[in-house]
C-alpha cells in the first residue's frame, strides 16, 4: 500500500520533465502548468503534469512563445 503522492518543487517537476527550471517559471508565468502556490513556493503534482503534457499542454505553451 502506497501512501499520498508527494509534493515535487519547481526542481524535481523539472527533472521528472527532463526541463530545466526557467521552463517551468515561464510555464508558472504563462499560467499553463498546474501548479500550487504554498506561501513563496510554488509546488506540483507529478500525476497532474503528466496528464497536462498528455493533453499537449506544453505543447500550446510553446507555440505561443515562438
């Protein structure tokens, strides 16, 4: 029996997408990846960017920074 998935940091999402950190601050700033602010942090999923990167989330976020 596994327990609660963990929390992941703006770090460890990034390494689990194999991006680096400035990727995930633009995503945060264009407000595509879902994230959750806990006071100054920002925090993730890792089930719930896998689906948004399933459904081509950051597919759309690239396309309009081109």
């Amino acid at each position: 029996m596994s327990g609660p998935e963990r929390w992941l940091s703006v770090e460890e999402i990034g390494t689990h997408l194999g991006v680096s950190k400035e990727t995930i601050y633009r995503w945060l700033d264009k407000k595509k990846i879902p994230a959750h602010r806990v006071g100054r942090l920002w925090k993730f999923k890792a089930t719930e960017v896998d689906k948004w990167i399933k459904n081509g989330g950051a597919e759309e976020s690239q396309e309009k920074t081109k």
